[in-house]
C-alpha cells in the first residue's frame, strides 16, 4: 500500500516511527503543514479548511489510504476529508479510544486527556471514552507542549515549568494518559517521569498500528519503504527533524 500521511507539522513524525518500526507499509508520503501549525488554537471552520486542502495535496500521489496523524484534525474534519478523498481515510482519535479502552481493564480508572484547545474542546475522547463506560474522566489543555516540541524543546526548565502549570489543578495521579496530540510522544520520557512509571501512556502512532491491524492483512513486511517529505514551508527543516527523530 502506498499511504500518505498528514499533520500540521512535524507531530505526525510519531505516527510515521511507528508505521516504520511495525513495516506495514511499501511507500509513505509525509505531508506537514508547517506554515500554519498550530492548527490546536484555531477554529473548527479553519482546521476543516486546511484539512481538504491536504487532502488535494495528496491527489497527485494516488494513494490507497490517508492516516490523519493529527488529533485536531481528526476530531474537527474526518467527514470531509472522506467526502473530498478518492480514499479511505483513517484518523488517530478513534485508534486512541481504542487502545485505551483494551489497555485498561476496570472501567473505573483515571484517566487523564491532553490535547490541543481544539481537540479538548471537540470532547471527542470523553465521548468514546464514556460510549465504552469509562466516567473517571479529566481532560487538559496542553495547547503550548506543541510550541515547545516545534522548538525542540523536550526537556528541562521551560517544560518542566510548563507541566507545573498545567498539571497544577490535576486531581490523583492518573492510571492512564492520553497523549491526545500527535506531538506529545516527543515529551514521552519526560510525561513519564512526571506522572510516574505506573502511568500509562496512550500514544497515537501505537495506537494506529494497532487499529489498522484489525482492518488490513499486514502478513507482508515492508523493511525499506519509501518515504518522501513534504512541507509547505520549509521541507528542510522538516527532512531533517526526521532524520533525527526517525532514527532514534
Ligand atoms: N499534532 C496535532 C495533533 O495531534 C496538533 C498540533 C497543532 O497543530 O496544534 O493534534
């Protein structure tokens, strides 16, 4: 299958290394709108805009799947991606509800949401999550995590003082969190160390491969796909964050 892949930016890159480690797929088209991320703060009617046109981007490329490896995007314009697509078209937020749902086993666990303004405000996980019983639920805006990782700022004092204000009103420790950004995974280490080593993290990229399994016959391995990146500003800058990112 030849797939393209699309974020506001270089979070779906954590969607990409998944796809890699688990070799679904023969070719793989990255497209970040790096020109307009954050797409978290803007509204639905902008976020549904930018996504048909990615979806118009991806036309010449004739592809047999897009994965929306962005959260925004898929709580705001899954319809209309799938309306304008030749495709199907799959998004990360269902795949996250998904392996929530199968990682925890008692329905009374705590859960803990971060995403983009956008993806919090849809509600779009507390809907999935309370659909299969869970109701422990608290959701947070994390909306600045996707500044800082655009800087590659991973670690230290800024994201440190930023989890303190955030996480300042969270109440118990949560049993499992819901990297409800597709640029969170990249503070992964750090989230862990905050919230502890029982915590478990829900990662968007895992949880795809996961969901994609219960749909496609993956028997077939793919150990050197293609790849190809693509921005709409600065593709440089991006190949190069995934050089790096791709390969640790
Ligand atoms: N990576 C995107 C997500 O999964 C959003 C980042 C943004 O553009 O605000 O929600």
């Amino acid at each position: 299958m030849k797939i393209g892949v699309f974020d506001s930016g270089i979070g779906g890159l954590t969607v990409v290394k998944s796809l890699l480690e688990h070799q679904l797929f023969k070719e793989i088209i990255y497209y970040g709108d790096t020109a307009r991320v954050p797409y978290g703060v803007k509204d639905k009617t902008t976020i549904i805009r930018y996504a048909i046109e990615a979806v118009d981007f991806f036309k010449e490329f004739s592809l047999d799947l897009i994965i929306v490896a962005c959260n925004t995007v898929s709580a705001y314009a899954l319809y209309e991606m799938r309306q304008r697509a030749k495709c199907p078209v799959i998004g990360v937020v269902e795949a996250g509800v998904m392996a929530t749902v199968n990682i925890l086993e008692d329905t009374d666990s705590n859960i803990l949401i971060l995403g983009t303004k956008a993806t919090i405000n849809s509600k779009s996980y507390e809907i999935g999550l309370t659909n299969s019983g869970f109701k422990n639920l608290q959701a947070k805006e994390t909306s600045l995590f996707v500044s800082l990782v655009e800087e590659e700022i991973y670690s230290g004092k800024i994201l440190n003082e930023t989890f303190k204000y955030y996480f300042k009103d969270i109440k118990q420790n949560p049993q499992a969190v819901i990297l409800g950004c597709t640029h969170f995974p990249l503070l992964k280490d750090e989230l862990q160390k905050y919230f502890g080593e029982d915590t478990k993290l829900i990662h968007s990229g895992e949880a795809i491969v996961e969901h994609l399994s219960l749909q496609f016959d993956f028997s077939k391995k793919h150990q050197n796909p293609k790849i190809q990146f693509f921005a709409s500003e600065n593709t440089d800058a991006l190949k190069k964050i995934a050089l790096k990112w791709l390969q640790t």
